[in-house]
C-alpha cells in the first residue's frame, strides 16, 4: 500500500502548475500574474497561531486519523482525514485561505500540493505539524470532540 501512495502523489510533489518562479520585468501584467499566483507555504507554529488570530475566513484543516485526533488535537480544526483530501472528497471554495496540519507535516504537505494543484489559492502546511506546536506550548485539547462541525 505504501509503494502504491507514492507512485499516486509523487507526480503532485514534482508539478505544481502556477507556482513556478518566474523573472520579474516590472510590467502591470507582470505583478497581476505573481499576485494571482497561489500561495503554498509552510509556517512555523508561531506563524500558524497569528494566522488563526488575524485571519476569520482561515480553514484550518487537521488530516490526521480520528485516533490521532483523539490523542490531541488543536481547537477549531476540521476534521478531513488525508485521503478524503487526495481522493477530492474535501471540498471548500478556491479562494477561501486553508491551513493543513498532521501529527509531524508530512501529510499535510502532500494534501497541501494536492489542493494546490486543483486550484486552491492560498495554503499552509504547519511546518512539524501538531507536534511542533506542542513543543512550542500552544494548548491542545484532548479526548473525544462533538462532531456537529464540518468544513
């Protein structure tokens, strides 16, 4: 089962449509192009609190296993397991801001290229995932959660 997840999402690492660097010659059309760019970024747990502080419309999406999630997870998060994400079960607006964490990153970086790739413009990946943010003391809830919320 590993080999075969590799061999569906290595293609996404390697491509990402719209997010190439490109030379600057300073035009109107130029920046209009770089701002309609979408953004990928990966952010420290610092970064990831004062996105969730300032931003209202940010999503901010855990793709880890229910257990995981059990154990402790961040509050108002989603829920959205991973392979919802790559299988395009997972859907929100294109425009509207996601931010993506798993229990260490790697997950999250590949749902966060899958997204990327179907035309999501703005999202994040919590860089160390839920365990960063911990070890950087930011709080985390624990045990079992009420399920009436969805993305």
């Amino acid at each position: 089962m590993h080999g075969l997840f590799c061999l569906l999402i290595l293609p996404l690492l390697l491509v990402s449509p719209g997010c190439s660097e490109g030379e600057a010659t300073g035009s109107l059309q130029d920046e209009e192009q770089q701002s309609a760019r979408p953004i990928f970024r990966t952010i420290l747990p610092a970064e990831a609190a004062a996105l969730i502080d300032e931003r209202d419309d940010l999503l901010v999406i855990d793709v880890r296993t229910e257990p995981e999630r059990q154990q402790f997870r961040i509050a108002d998060t989603d829920f959205v397991p991973v392979g919802d994400v790559i299988r395009g079960v997972f859907k929100t607006e294109p425009d509207r801001p996601i931010m993506l964490l798993c229990a260490v990153g790697g997950r999250s970086y590949i749902a966060g290229k899958v997204l990327i790739s179907r035309g999501y413009r703005e999202v994040y990946n919590l860089d160390g995932g839920i365990e960063a943010w911990r070890r950087a003391g930011f709080a985390v809830l624990k045990g079992p959660e009420d399920r009436e919320k969805s993305p």
